[in-house]
C-alpha cells in the first residue's frame, strides 16, 4: 500500500480551483454525499472504510448465521429421522436404555453407515470452523470496527487534514492533490513518520456509495462543492442553517484525534513547506 501511494504521487494532479470555481454551485439545505458534517469553519468528507463493515463484514456474517442455522436444522432433523427408523424396525442396540438414540450413537452412525459418511465428516468440521471460529472472528472485527476520522477541509487554516490510528496527514488546500478512477476520488496529503520527512496519506471518498463504480459527474459535484465553500464560506453551499450533520452511522469504537494535534499538525506543515507539497508529476 505504501508503494501504492507513493506511486500515485505521480499521478495525483494539482485541484484546478479557478475551474472548479467557475462551475455554479447551488446552495442546498442538503449537502452530497460524502459530506457528512459542515459549518462556518469546517467542511468533512466522510471516510469511506465504513463500507467495508455495512456492505461486506455485515452482510457476510449474517450469511453465515444462516447458512450454520440451516445446517444445524438438518442435522437435527437427521437425528430425529434415524432414531424413528431405529424404533420403527426395533433396532435396539442404536437406542439407549430409554429407547432414545444418543448424540454419540447418531453421529457413530452418520458417518460410518450412512451414505456420503466421510464427506458428511468434512462438510461438519467446515462447519464447525465457521461457527466457533469465523462467526466470532468476524462478529469481533464489526463490533471493533472504529469510526475513522473524516477528511477535513479547514477554511479558515486553508488546510485538509485527517489522521489515521493517531498518525496525522495535512495538505495545504492551495496545494492539494487530487486523483480519479472509477473506483474512488482520492485526495493525496502529507502524513507524519519517525523520520524527519514526511510519508504520504491517501484518502477516498465515493460519493455514490458504491464500493466499485463511481462517476466523474459525482467527483465533480462533490469538488465544486468544497471549492466554493472554502473561497465562498457556508452560505455559497448551505441554506438557512449554520450547522448540518448526517447520519454517521453506529459505532461503538471510534478513531480519535491524536493529542497536541495542532501542534503536531504545525511541524508537520513545516516540514512539508521545506521539501514541497508531493513529488511533481
């Protein structure tokens, strides 16, 4: 990933802003997606890792309950089938004292007598690795998924910054970089290291919500949108209120700002004025 970024220095393309700026922008009392929060001063893009967890990590550990409960309702439907045949033809010495077959009994017979016994014996192991291994795995990971930090554009600082695991990256907004595909809109910053240069941050925004294919027209919207608040202020973009704050969704856990974070955000911006913004293209 880090090779990744690092290469996509040379791609990333300088924010047009005289461009981006003549594109009209009507003020809304709803901002695009991924706005998630703005005011006077600030201006935050959601992050976009919390797809992760709504549109996979969730839906693949509900699957998997269903698939484990499915297969949990066959076999004991199983079990209640061999013990009624081992009654109906009075086969005894597959019933227990009481004339109910035991647990140890079905499963003794499931995969030795039964049609399919050895692949029956895989598929159960398969199954049990998800119930008692992958379920709570992945049940943890969704539960400790963090919100992490928005990217953020300060207006009055002219600074886009964000940080990630208590590791801060900034851009000066006047020299910020910007990359496309299909997949995301990335903005490239500059991010703290235990060096005295400064290591590279890439943060993605889709605007459409989709993890796969988003469109220029979104990018575009989502850009103007910024542009003309940070030179315009909030009422260029906002209408009748000073404050507006989505839906951030539920999170038990979340990425916090690291401590002395101007300060650190203030030797940061140094070090980055003494060796140049990115790597020119």
């Amino acid at each position: 990933m880090g090779v990744f970024i690092k290469d996509l220095s040379k791609l990333a393309l300088p924010m047009r802003h005289d461009e981006i700026l003549n594109v009209e922008c009507k003020a809304t009392n709803w901002p695009p997606q991924p706005v998630i929060e703005i005011d006077k001063y600030f201006c935050h893009l959601n992050n976009t890792t919390a797809v992760l967890r709504n549109l996979f990590l969730i839906p693949w550990l509900c699957a998997l309950i269903a698939l484990c409960g499915m297969y949990s309702y066959d076999f004991v439907d199983g079990w209640g089938k061999s013990e009624f045949s081992a009654i109906y033809f009075e086969d005894t010495d597959r019933l227990n004292d009481d004339g109910v077959m035991t647990l140890k009994q079905y499963i003794h017979d499931r995969y030795h007598y039964y049609v399919a016994g050895e692949r029956k014996f895989h598929t159960d192991v398969f199954i049990l690795i998800i119930a008692f291994i992958a379920i709570p795995g992945l049940l943890y990971w969704i539960i400790t998924f963090p919100r992490y930090a928005p990217l953020i554009f300060d207006r009055q600082r002219r600074l886009v910054y964000s940080w990630r695991k208590g590791v801060i990256a900034v851009a000066r907004y006047d020299d910020l970089r910007i990359y496309e595909n299909s997949t995301a809109l990335m903005f490239l910053l500059r991010s703290e290291t235990k060096t005295e240069s400064a290591g590279y941050f890439k943060f993605s925004v889709q605007p459409s919500g989709n993890p796969i294919i988003n469109s220029k027209k979104s990018y575009k919207e989502i850009l103007v949108y910024v542009a003309h608040f940070m030179e315009h202020g909030l009422e260029s973009v906002l209408t009748e209120q000073e404050f507006w704050e989505g839906n951030k969704g539920s999170f038990l856990f979340e990425d916090k700002k690291p401590e002395n974070f101007d300060e650190r955000l203030a030797a940061l911006l140094v070090i980055i004025d003494e060796h140049g913004q990115l790597i020119e293209s």
